[in-house]
C-alpha cells in the first residue's frame, strides 16, 4: 500500500511576492554581514592593491636594473679592450657589488675570473667563481666551470681540476664541450698516474666521433701514449 505525504506536509509553492521578499532579506543579511567585517573587508582590499603595486614596482626595478647592468658591462668591455686590465678588475669589482643577481652579474665573474687568471693570479680567480656558484644550468655556468678547473689545474689541484671537468662534460650541450672536458679531465687524471682512468676517458671521446672524422687522429694518439704504459 503506497504511502501518500498529509497535505500538510507539502511544500507550497512561492509566490512572485515571497521571492521578492527572499532576495530583499538576502540583500539585508548580506549588507549587515558586510558592515560587520567593514574593518577586515577594508584591510584586505588594502592588502591586495598593495601586493599588485608591489608587484609592478618589482618587474619595473628589474627591467630598470637589467638594463643598467648592461649598459654598465659593455663600458667595462671597452675598457678591456684598452688593455686597461687594473682599472677593469676594480671597475668588475664594483658591477658586482652593484648589480648582484643578474645575468649580467655571471657574466661579469666570468671576466674578473679570466682577468686574474691571465694575470697569474689563480689563488683570486679560484675565490671570486667558487663565491659566485654560478652552477652549470647554462652556457654561463658551463664556461664559469671549465674556467675554475683549469684554475685549479694551474695551482696543481688536480682531484677538484677533474671533479669539475666530469662535471662539466656531464652538463654540457655541445658535443665539442664534452670533448674538451673529457681530454682536460684525462689531463688530470695522468698527472695523478692515473692512465687507465685517462685511457678510459680517451674512448669514451672516440666513441663519440664518426669513424672517418679527421679530429680522432689526435685521440687515438693520445690513448696509445697511456697505453704503452
């Protein structure tokens, strides 16, 4: 036997007037929920044109910087050119300083490392790359990094020389970076009488090599010099 709701029980329909008077009451609730968090609804309005002021101040101090730095850096490249090598060394010094966290600020490492470095200064360009940390995420880095191994080479730090090297043939793009970094990490590796490490090294650059490319000549040679060894 089927079960029928008591007419009571039903929901009557709303009328066009009780609608109205619904909305009219959402309104009213709303306008005094409103009033009552006046305060807050005022402060967070306040934090909001702040962050998006803030924002706009950011990208137009970067844009501004950026184009400081650049401008800035290519006066130092004049200023190389010259072969005013001191003054460029002080004038690098400074760019840094100033303009710390731009691209422009690991590219001018990179030319105060060589400056020093040219200079026999391998004890200075060793601390002005390992303070910068460039990393190896970009050409940048990758050139940063096979500039401090051959620092280290020069100074006869041949562990860390060929630890930056490996790295560095790890990171690269490019197969002629890879190969130079190959060929300097087995550099190392022979002044630490480590030939079978060398020899190795010498393989894996051959193998990269197409069997009739001319550039393998220079290879093979060196893989039978640690060979007869």
């Amino acid at each position: 036997m089927s079960k029928h709701k008591h007419p009571s029980t039903r929901r009557a329909p709303q009328t066009p007037q009780d609608q109205d008077d619904s909305f009219v009451a959402g309104v009213i609730n709303f306008s005094e929920w409103a009033r009552t968090r006046r305060q807050a609804l005022t402060l967070l309005g306040v934090a909001v044109a702040l962050l998006v002021a803030g924002g706009i101040y950011y990208v137009n101090f970067r844009r501004s910087l950026t184009i400081q730095a650049v401008n800035r850096l290519e006066e130092i490249h004049q200023t190389i050119s010259l072969s005013a090598f001191e003054d460029a060394k002080t004038q690098l010094s400074t760019f840094l300083d100033s303009f710390q966290g731009t691209d422009q600020a690991r590219e001018a490492v990179i030319l105060l490392a060589r400056l020093h470095l040219e200079s026999g200064d391998a004890p200075v360009a060793i601390s002005v790359l390992e303070r910068a940390d460039v990393g190896f995420r970009d050409p940048i880095g990758i050139q940063a990094n096979s500039l401090l191994a051959r620092a280290y080479e020069i100074q006869g730090r041949w562990p860390e020389a060929e630890d930056t090297y490996l790295e560095v043939a790890d990171r690269a793009e490019f197969d002629f970076q890879i190969r130079e970094a190959f060929s300097s990490a087995a550099r190392a590796r022979r002044r630490q009488q480590d030939l079978a490490g060398a020899a190795e090294l010498y393989e894996r650059i051959l193998e990269s090599f197409e069997e009739d490319d001319p550039d393998r000549g220079l290879y093979e040679l060196r893989l039978a010099e640690v060979r007869q060894y």
